[in-house]
C-alpha cells in the first residue's frame, strides 16, 4: 500500500509537471558560479559594468556623508570657491593690478579656480578612498577602480554646483559667453581625467605606504601655488610657456577660460596639446600601476 501511493504521487507530480520543464527551470533559477584561474582579469571591464549599482550606491553614499548635518548644506560647495575669487581678485587684481584676459577679474578668477578646486577636492577624496573603504575591500571582491572613480564622481557634483557661482558673476557682470561655451564639456573630460589618474597612483600608493595621506595636502598646496589659478598664464614669458604647460593643470585651466570668457581670451595651443598628451598618459599609467596592485589591496589594508 505504501509503494502504490508513492507511485501515485510520483504520477500525479508528473503530471502536473513536466519533467524537462522542471530541469529548465532548475538552470534557469539557480545561479552559476565559475571559477578558474584568471577569470577576474580577463573579464574585468565587464565587472565594472556588472558593479554598477555598487558605483552608483558608493557616490550617494559619499554625497550624502559629505552634507549630512551641516548647518548650510550644499552651500558649503559655493561658499568655499566664492571666498577664494574675493581674496584672489583683490590681491591678484586690486593690488597686483594683473591683466585678465578682457574679463573682469571675478570672472577670470573663478573660471580658474572651478577646474582646480574640482581636481584638488576629487584627487584628495580618490586618493584617501580605498583606505576609508578597507572594510569593505577585505571582505568583499569587486573592481576596486569603482572606490576611486566614484569619489571623482561626487567631486563633479560638487563643481556642477559651483558653477552657479561663474553663472552669477556673469549676469553681475553683464558679460554673456560666446560660442566657445559650447566646448566646455571637452574640457571638463580632460580635468576629470586627471583627476583619475592622479587619483588611481596616489590612492594605490596610499594602501601600501601610510606616508602618502600626508602627501596629499602637500600635493594640492603646491599645485595650487603652480597653477594659473589666481593669473592669467599670459603673464608667463613666452619662452617658458611650453615648460610651464609641463603642469597638465595648466592646459585644463586655460581651456576653460577660453570655453567660458570668449573675447580676448586666448589658449597657446602647443601648451594645451603637451597638456592633453601628460593628463592621457596619467591617466593610462595610473589604470595600469593600480590594476597592477589592486589584487594584493585586501592582504596589506
């Protein structure tokens, strides 16, 4: 009796269910999983693409630490440029009395100052994010790339907002862009791109050598005393233009003026250039040395 009802309900199971059906739905529910040798760097970049809601999780995550319970919120984003054009336009161009390029002064500043405080803050939140993220790289795999370049992302969100500073002055100013805004986007590629690269060396180095935390302030202090930020790069001799553009800062800083002030604002094109080919290849030198060391990051952090 008892072998009969089992045979019954394996009839009445069959029935109801077809037995190549339940086999396609048994592959189809459960996930595979393959592991061999190399997988992870052979299928890398599609990995990035596969970890997009990772990305997308980390830069809301870093956004909504960076204004959570302040006091003025995102304010803080226009209030640290505007601080700095008033110092930089009365020492620079009050007391100094530097050219600036047929634009008010204001607006010369600040065009210079946008580029450079979205690389200063994205190569400092990059280069610190793999140590600030150490519990999350020990224990879990995914591209680490996506630490790094999330943190460049919240540093674009931050320079979006300031541009509604370089937007006033203008209206202030009386002074309407030309067709050369329409190229402002390249330019904004090319800082973002160096901000990446510089980020991917220094955050790499960071996990393995502690010293270069302090290095980083170093860095944008420096960079900042280097760069065409608070001047025009036309009060460069035209001799040592070239050599200054060594700074691939200096090719994003003017091209953004030139996208942004139009009129006299000029860009010395053989500095731009040396500039573009430096940020390509900080860019590529950076991706190859961080993946180069990114799979010893969870046994050193």
């Amino acid at each position: 009796m008892p072998g009969a009802l089992m045979r019954m309900r394996t009839h009445d199971w069959r029935k109801d269910h077809d037995f190549a059906d339940i086999l396609l739905m048994d592959k189809r529910d459960t996930p595979t999983y393959v592991i061999e040798a190399g997988r992870s760097e052979r299928h890398y970049w599609a990995d990035l693409w596969r970890y997009r809601e990772l990305f997308g999780f980390l830069v809301w995550r870093d956004i909504l630490v960076r204004y959570k319970q302040t006091v003025i919120g995102v304010a803080w984003a226009l209030l640290r440029p505007l601080l700095a054009i008033v110092v930089f336009t009365i020492v620079f161009g009050k007391l100094a009395g530097l050219p600036s390029d047929g634009a008010p002064y204001a607006i010369m500043v600040c065009a210079g100052l946008l580029p450079w405080q979205f690389f200063a803050s994205a190569f400092s939140e990059a280069g610190g994010s793999l140590v600030g993220n150490a519990g999350i790289i020990s224990k879990v795999y995914f591209p680490r790339l996506v630490i790094p370049a999330s943190a460049v992302i919240v540093g674009l969100v931050d320079f979006a907002i300031s541009l509604a500073i370089l937007a006033g002055l203008m209206v202030w100013y009386g002074y309407a862009p030309s067709w050369r805004v329409a190229t402002l986007p390249l330019f904004v590629l090319i800082a973002f791109a160096a901000a990446l690269g510089a980020g991917l060396w220094i955050g790499a180095l960071n996990v393995r050598y502690r010293d270069f935390r302090f290095v980083i302030p170093f860095i944008v202090q420096f960079g900042l005393f280097i760069s065409p930020v608070g001047f025009s790069s036309s009060i460069v001799p035209e001799r040592w233009r070239l050599a200054y553009s060594l700074n691939p800062l200096v090719g994003v800083i003017d091209g953004f003026r030139w996208a942004t002030l139009g009129g006299n604002a000029t860009l010395y094109w053989p500095g731009f250039l040396l500039s573009a080919v430096l940020v390509v290849a900080l860019l590529a030198s950076g991706i190859w040395y961080f993946r180069r060391t990114e799979r010893t990051f969870a046994d050193v952090i």
